[in-house]
C-alpha cells in the first residue's frame, strides 16, 4: 500500500551545469537526498540536428554523469529517473525537425528507446518551448501531439514485446492561455502524456516591461493582475479537460529580481556570487540575504513572500509559500508539484537546514492529504 506522501508526485529537475559551481553550492548527482522526490529529471539533453537522437549537451554527461544519475536507484529504488530534452536554449529548430515526418518521430522514438534502456533512465520529458512558437512554424502544434502520439505508442509496443516496465513519458508545459492556444492540443497531449509538468513560474519578469516589481509564482491574482498566477493557470488547464490528477504545479526553487530606483523597476537585480545571472537568485543566495539582515515580507492576499534590500526588490518561495502551494494541490485535486530545481534549494545547508524548500513540500504533503480519495497514477 502506498504512504500518505507517495500519493502525490514531487516531480524535481536536477540542472547537470550545477555541477560546475563553485564549491560550497556544486551540485552532483550524490547529493541527491533519499525519498526527497518522486520523479528526478536530468536537465538538460539535446535532440540532434537531424531530429532523430538524443545527443548529451555536456561532453561530460554521456557515460559518467548519466551513470552516477541513475545510480542514485541503488539507494533510493523507488525514485523514477528521466532525461529531459530542450529547454529555453535549446533550438526550436531541432524540434521541427523532428516532427517534420512520421519516419523522423519514428526513428527518434526507436532511438530513445535504446538510449534509456541502454543508460538505464526510467523515462524522458520534453521540454519544448515553444511549438508553434520562436521560429517554429504554426503546423507543429499539431505535430508535437502526433510526436507525443507516436512516442507513447513505441513505448507501450517496447513494454509489451519486452516485458518490462513501461517508459514514462511527460512534458514541461507553458501555463499561459496565449501559448496554449498557440502550442498545445491539452486534452490530446493529455491523453499520451504520464504527467504534465505545468511551469507555473515566470509569470512576471523584466520581459513585462512593469514599472513596479511583481511576484513571478504568485498562487493568486490581484483585481487588476487576474491571469498571471498559479490559480489561474491551474483551473485554465482543468478547464479544458485535462484531468487533474495528471498536472503537476511549478513551483520555483529560485527568485526574480529588480532593481529599483525611487520605488520604480529600472533593471535586473544583481547577479549571485554563486549563479552569476542577473534578476535571478538561487533560494541559498536569497536566504543568506536573509540572514545579513534583510526582512522578509509578504503578499498575503497572493501567498507569497519578497524581500527588499536596498534597491534590490526579490521574489521568491519559502516554506510557508510551499505549504500553502501543496495545500491548494491537494485540496483542488492536482496530481503533485513540479520543481525547478532541486540544486536551486539550500542544498548544502549554508543558512543551516539542508534542503528545507523540498522538505518543506514533502511536510505538507503529509500534513495536508487524506482530505479527498487519491487515486494513483502508478502501480
């Protein structure tokens, strides 16, 4: 019989470059914590450019990386370990590619096939953004589902000619209305698809053009910001038919930053010593803000918390803004939550606990379940 926590998934993205920070925060796969996600995806693979194979995006991935990734099963069995493909910087070219044909999709399915088997990954999740979209041309809406299609197919073909537990296959989906109607057919991705990984984050960012800083991962909206938050986005996506128990929320282990000048937005927040990109902050940089004396505050009408630091306005998640995400997980029916990423937490326990935002997650899980009848996805 399944525990209260494993009802729900913790679907988390492990970054393969956090591997290269610099020490106490790098990253590797043995620092992966025991029972601390459902689901561990290895981010990020590339498609190659003829679209029919995946290529490893770090020389150093293919064998060494993937193989320490996927021996964390020997301490952790239960754990599902997948290899993600795209991302923001992947081309959307490689992708058109791909779905250019059935003889591409085919070969690409047959070729991942052999490349999860062989390096011993549970599964593999897309994360294309955007069909459709960024170049792509407006056919591949329709083409990324007959991929999604074409993919699960050879998948249940492989399990049941070989007698091995079926090959998960998921996807990191856009939560917003405009790239919905634009990328996706839901109900039919659904279909094919284990689990929707809904990036209910970057909601807001500099790309807005706001003069007054706002949250990215807000769970709620405002009388005048309405659509851009995880409410909205998650009761879109249920609206459409997609079934609830297969959409995992987003929620951020990093910040946005700003920086303000007289109350107003004028750039980027500052770069991390240890990430090193401006307007954005890993969750163990933001908690050493914190404990150098700045002060949290809260949006409690949106559930979440921000800091300022001088002229530095920072949005983020903590503990409590992870609870009240899992809470709303489980009272409206969602399958579980998404995490980007769990390097991004306070993996190390520079500010003292070790992995609290994940930890978090999973506290509340246990806290907040047994409300409703879960049906599980596996097993």
């Amino acid at each position: 019989m399944l525990s209260v926590l494993a009802k729900y998934h913790r679907f988390c993205y492990f970054a393969g470059w956090a591997r290269y920070r610099a020490a106490p925060v790098a990253f590797n796969p043995e620092d992966v914590g025991v029972k601390l996600c459902t689901h561990l995806a290895y981010a990020f693979a590339n498609v190659d450019d003829s679209g029919t194979k995946i290529v490893p995006a770090d020389p150093l991935d293919d064998p060494d990386i993937y193989k320490r990734f996927t021996d964390l099963k020997k301490k952790d069995p239960d754990l599902k370990l997948l290899i993600s493909i795209g991302g923001w910087n992947d081309s959307p070219r490689v992708f058109s590619n791909l779905v250019s044909s059935v003889n591409n999709i085919n070969t690409f399915a047959e070729n991942t096939i052999s490349f999860l088997r062989s390096r011993n990954f549970d599964g593999l999740d897309v994360d294309w953004e955007f069909p459709a979209d960024r170049g792509s041309p407006r056919s591949d809406k329709r083409r990324f589902t007959r991929m999604i299609q074409l993919i699960r197919e050879a998948f249940d073909t492989e399990a049941s000619r070989t007698g091995k537990d079926r090959l998960l296959l998921t996807a990191a989906l856009s939560p917003g209305r405009y790239q919905v109607r634009l990328s996706y057919e839901p109900v039919k991705l659904a279909s094919y698809l284990d689990l929707i990984n809904l990036m209910t984050y970057d909601m807001h960012g500099l790309w807005d053009g706001l003069k007054t800083a706002a949250h990215h991962a807000a769970l709620y909206g405002t009388r005048t910001d309405r659509t851009r938050n995880v409410d909205f986005a998650a009761t879109y996506w249920a609206s459409l038919g997609v079934p609830r128990d297969k959409i995992l929320l987003g929620v951020p282990f990093y910040s946005r930053t700003y920086t303000l000048s007289e109350g107003s937005v004028s750039g980027p927040g500052r770069a991390g010593n240890y990430t090193r990109h401006s307007g954005t902050l890993a969750y163990f940089e933001v908690c050493k803000i914190l404990q150098d004396g700045a002060t949290g505050r809260r949006i409690d009408s949106q559930k979440v918390p921000y800091l300022v630091s001088k002229d530095q306005w920072v949005g983020y998640d903590d503990e409590k803004s992870l609870a009240a995400k899992v809470h709303y997980v489980v009272d409206h029916g969602f399958g579980g939550v998404m995490v980007w990423a769990l390097d991004l937490d306070d993996c190390k326990g520079i500010c003292g606990k070790t992995f609290p935002l994940i930890n978090a997650v999973n506290r509340a899980f246990r806290t907040f379940t047994g409300r409703r009848r879960y049906i599980p996805l596996f097993g």
